[in-house]
C-alpha cells in the first residue's frame, strides 16, 4: 500500500521527469544519481561498438570527470582503451529516487572510486560477480553454482557520504539493476500518505548495515524488463520503469517490515546484527524442507541458546517460530508468483502434510493457500 500510494501521489511529477529522457545505451555504470540529469543517458560510444553493443573507453570516462570531480578511473589507460562493452543506463524516475541498469561486459582489469551520498540502496544482481565496497564494507554479489549464476537481492544502507571502489576483472559480464532511495523520498511518501516508516527509518540509520535475501521470481522478471524495456513513447516509458522499480523496492522492504517483526536494529550489537545477516543468508540458501533450531544454529557457528536469546532480544520470538515464520513467507511468495503446486508450496515450508500446512497458512495469514492461488 505505501509504495501504491507513493506512485499515485507522484504520477504528475513523472512526466515532467520523462520529458527531458532520451532513449539509448549509457556509459552511467560509474555515474553518481545525485548528479545526473532526469534522463537516460545517451548512447556513450556511438560507432565504436561491435553489432549494436556499444563501448565505452578510458577517454569517456576521463571525459564526464569534470561532471564528476569525485570520481577517479585508476591506472594508466590509453583514452582509446575499451573499458566496458555493451548496456547501460540510468534514470531519475523523480527527485530522489533513481535506476541505473547495466548489461555489459568488463574488457579490460581497471578500478574506479567515487564519493557516495547517502541512501538507501535496493540491488538485484543476476549475472557475475565484481569486488565492490563501500565505506570498506563489501558488497554482496551472487555465486555461481553447477546450474549457472544465483541471482541475489541486497538492500544496503549509508547514512553518510562514503567512498565507493569498484574493482573489475577482465572477462566479467555483469547484468544487475540498482536502485537508489534518498531519505528525502521516503519521508515525503511517509508524510503525504501518514505512514509509520519507523522500522525502515531504524534500518536506515544503521550505517552500513545491509540485508541479502533470495528475489522471487517475480523480482527477477522486474529486473529483466528493467535492463530490456519495449520500444515505448516516453511518457509510458518512464510509467514502465517506475512501476517495475516500485514492485522491486516492495519486495526488498518486505525484508524489513515483515520477515522479522518486531527486530529494532539499532539497538542490536553490530556483531549480533551479522550473526542475524548470516541467519537470512542461510536460509535464502536452504529454502526446502524442514530445518531445526539446532542446525541453523551448528550452520552459522553459533550455539542454540546464544542463538534463542538473540532471537528473543531482536524478534521477540524464538527461533522456531522465526523459521515457521520465515518459510511460510517463502511459500506464499512461491503461490503467488505461480508454478508450484500447494504440495510443493507445502513441503518449501518444511511440512509433510499439505492439509497440517494449509491450517498453518490460513492461521497465518487468515487466507487459505487456494485463495492466494485464485487470487492472482
């Protein structure tokens, strides 16, 4: 609901964004959302791609430093140099909210470094895995497996200007959308519609803290018709972006307001907030069948009680109820984004019975898993 009303209250505001956006491919990996335009930015490299891939040199990038004092290509590069091949862009959707895409290709070993303004970051990655910091606190990326690349979602906070690093490796093609929230946006939703942001305000102020967890479906097919929008007119172009980037920050909220009720982060122990950060990891990896308290806990080397009184103290529940809780949530989100059966929803919830798991569901959530299903 606050995301709906927050793009209705908006609405007007978006065309006079979009009219100054122009179609193409961008060289705006690199490019601060504080700064840019409300466009998209241009095609970077015209003439010197290979097909309809674009490249983008050393030279670009030296050329937008002017437009960018912060940020700093390292090493000696020859200005003819191929950095980067293929697509990207960025778009400031409205004041204080912004997209950047990219579907591109590393060609050569460089690092780029750029102050970062405060905000609140949702990323999806879907493809490769480059050595990123901010502040010196790592940015987590997917892993590959036998079946090919996991795709992982991130929402990370900074609550102060930091310096971002970027280090890339020939070879690695990156596909990822990157959203970033400043403070200003989120009050203005919260303050024109009366919601109660302070859960997401405590995750915010936490510096540097960030969440992981596994995008659904769903996020994963929002992500892709971010980086591979239609041919539209600009006025539906931009309503495109904007209603898939609404639809990806929903899901990365969700991860705070609702998995874990009741948690306040701010007065937990950065230790202890790791320790938590490891927990979701764990399960975002091991979303089938059953698990015990005792083998989270072996899992992510801690001890089951140490593990209870966290739990206790962040969530006001014990880690059981936590787990239930947890997987539940993974099962809904599977209905709803379709293509498993309420069986299979069952037994991702960690039930051998369908009908024990359908009581659960409805005691949950007050609708049964055939109503989720009907619903869509």
């Amino acid at each position: 609901m606050l995301l709906i009303c927050i793009c209705i209250n908006y609405l007007c505001a978006v065309g006079k964004a979009i009219r100054n956006t122009t179609h193409g491919i961008g060289m705006a990996i690199l490019r601060q959302p504080e700064t840019m335009a409300p466009r998209r930015i241009a095609r970077a490299a015209r003439g010197r791609g290979h097909g309809a891939e674009p490249v983008v040199t050393a030279g670009d990038l030296y050329d937008r430093d002017g437009d960018a004092p912060s940020r700093t290509l390292k090493g000696d590069h020859r200005r003819s140099e191929g950095l980067l091949r293929g697509r990207s862009g960025v778009m400031r959707l409205r004041d204080g909210l912004s997209v950047h895409f990219s579907d591109a290709e590393d060609l050569k070993d460089f690092v780029v470094e750029r102050d970062c303004a405060p905000n609140l970051g949702v990323k999806i990655f879907l493809e490769g895995a480059v050595e990123a910091t901010v502040g010196g606190v790592r940015v987590p990326m997917p892993e590959k497996a036998e079946t090919g690349w996991q795709p992982i979602g991130c929402i990370f906070a900074q609550s102060r200007t930091e310096r971002f690093v970027r280090r890339t490796r020939k070879g690695v093609h990156v596909r990822k959308v990157s959203i970033a929230i400043t403070p200003e946006w989120l009050e203005a939703g919260a303050a024109d519609n009366g919601f109660d942001l302070e859960k997401i305000r405590r995750f915010a102020s936490c510096h540097l803290a960030w969440r992981t967890w596994r995008p659904s479906n769903r996020a994963i097919s929002m992500a892709e018709q971010i980086i591979n929008p239609p041919d539209q007119p600009l006025l539906l172009s931009g309503l495109y972006l904007e209603s898939r980037v609404l639809a990806l920050i929903a899901e990365a909220f969700e991860q705070i307001l609702s998995v874990a009720p009741g948690a306040d982060d701010a007065r937990l122990r950065p230790q202890d907030r790791k320790r938590l950060q490891r927990v979701e990891e764990w399960l975002s990896a091991n979303n089938e069948g059953p698990v015990s308290a005792d083998r989270l806990a072996s899992d992510v080397g801690s001890s089951t009680n140490t593990l209870q009184r966290l739990f206790q103290a962040a969530y006001g529940m014990s880690v059981y109820s936590y787990i239930r809780l947890w997987k539940l949530k993974q099962a809904r989100q599977a209905l709803e984004n379709g293509g498993v059966s309420i069986a299979e929803a069952a037994y991702l919830a960690g039930y051998t019975s369908p009908a024990n798991f359908a009581t659960a569901f409805k005691r949950q959530f007050g609708l049964s898993p055939r109503d989720v299903q009907v619903a869509l």
